[in-house]
C-alpha cells in the first residue's frame, strides 16, 4: 500500500489546484511575550498556503514547556489536519489558544508533526534571516 493512502487529506483529493509548501526557514526565529522570551528556534519551517501570510512552524521542544497548557480547543483543516491548541500562562497573564500544532496530520503534510506556530496578534515573533 502507498503510504499516503493511510492518511490522505480530503482537502487536496476535492481540491487539487489547491497548494501548500513547506521549506526549512534559513534563519532564527524567536517568540516572546512583553519581553518574555517563549520559544527560541534554528529549525523553523515555513509554510505558505494559498494566498495566506506565511507561516512559521517550530519544533514543540524549542518551546518553553513551562509557559504552554493544553487548551481544549481544536479546529479542523481539511488539507492539514485536526489542530491542537495550547495558552501561554505568564505570571497573571494567560494567552488563550495562542499556539496550535497538528500532532497526526494528513499524510501529505506529515512535515509538520512536532510542530507548533503561534498567532502573531498575540505575541510577537521575530524571524531573523541567516
């Protein structure tokens, strides 16, 4: 059996003009909040789907675990997969479903296993080119 016969994503089989990529960031990107640095990472991905912003995925282990609980949030992409979410817990400060990974995603997006992004209007994220 075809290995993305296990998993495929519905989105690409009704929509197959439809076009994501993934490629290694060449550079390093930091996430902090008011100062407080969150994640810190050499190995970002950056996915561009479409005509959205780019988006820059870390590995979950360049994240400071301390600062993430688990949300029980969860939203459904038909191209990636089912989301995880997570909030940042800052001292008196509590980011709600500020960071979402896909944990088991479709086949075609398997890349992004172990790998979180962070919503940009609720911390600040600087991507510094190598």
């Amino acid at each position: 059996m075809d290995p993305l016969e296990a998993n495929p994503a519905p989105g690409f089989r009704n929509h197959p003009e439809h076009t994501i990529t993934v490629a290694p960031y060449a550079g390093e990107v930091t996430v902090a909040f008011k100062g407080t640095a969150i994640a810190k990472s050499t190995s970002a991905l950056e996915l561009r789907e479409a005509h959205y912003p780019p988006v820059l995925y870390i590995p979950l282990g360049d994240v400071e675990p301390s600062l993430l609980r688990r949300s029980s949030h969860a939203t459904h992409c038909p191209f990636k997969g089912e989301a995880s979410y997570w909030d940042i817990v800052l001292g008196d400060h509590e980011i709600d479903n500020a960071v979402w990974g896909y944990e088991i995603p479709y086949d075609e997006m398997l890349e992004l296993a172990g790998l979180v992004a962070f919503y940009p209007n609720k911390v600040e994220i600087t991507a510094t080119p190598a």
